[in-house]
C-alpha cells in the first residue's frame, strides 16, 4: 500500500482509498469478495489457508494484468515487487502443513 501511495503521490493522482479500515472499501464488489471470504476463513484453520490462497492467487493475476496494460517503468517496477510477494506468500500457503 505504502509503494502504490507513493506512486499517487508521485504522479498527482488523488487516493480513492478513502476510509483505510480493515473490511472498509468503496467498491462493492471488493466489499462482498471481502466479506465472503472471511466469512469461508472463520471455519477452520484449513479454510482459512485456502482463503489466504485464492487471495495471492486474485492478487497475482491482477498484478500480471496491471503490468500487461502499463507503459509507466516506475508502476511497473512496484508491480512486479508485489507480484513476488505474493508468490512468495502463495509459496508459504501451499506449503503449510498442519
């Protein structure tokens, strides 16, 4: 988040992030998926590993798409860092043992 503000703040472009409490979002596709899936997290420990899948997985393909679309080098270089977190992260989920 800190990475992508920044970026606004570089290229003067207002923050739509206008509430930054956990849950609170102004899209309400993004509001429902939020709900949903904690919802699906809270039954067990093994749910909420597949939640924090399917999250990395949402986040990898925006990010492939958002770098796809871009000609701008700086959002793409902040892109591609948290593309490898999220592998990293899917990485950690797939790797969970209990």
């Amino acid at each position: 988040m800190n990475s992508l503000r920044s970026m606004l703040e570089k290229y003067g472009i207002d923050d739509p992030v206008t509430d930054d409490r956990t849950g609170r979002f102004n899209n309400k596709h993004l509001a429902a998926l939020y709900a949903s899936l904690v919802a699906k997290g809270k039954q067990s420990v093994n749910a909420a590993i597949e939640v924090g899948k399917e999250i990395e997985i949402l986040d990898i393909s925006d990010l492939e798409q958002a770098i796809a679309v871009s000609s701008n080098q700086d959002l793409i270089r902040v892109y591609q860092r948290l593309l490898n977190g999220s592998y990293n992260h899917l990485e950690a989920f797939n790797s969970y043992r209990r």
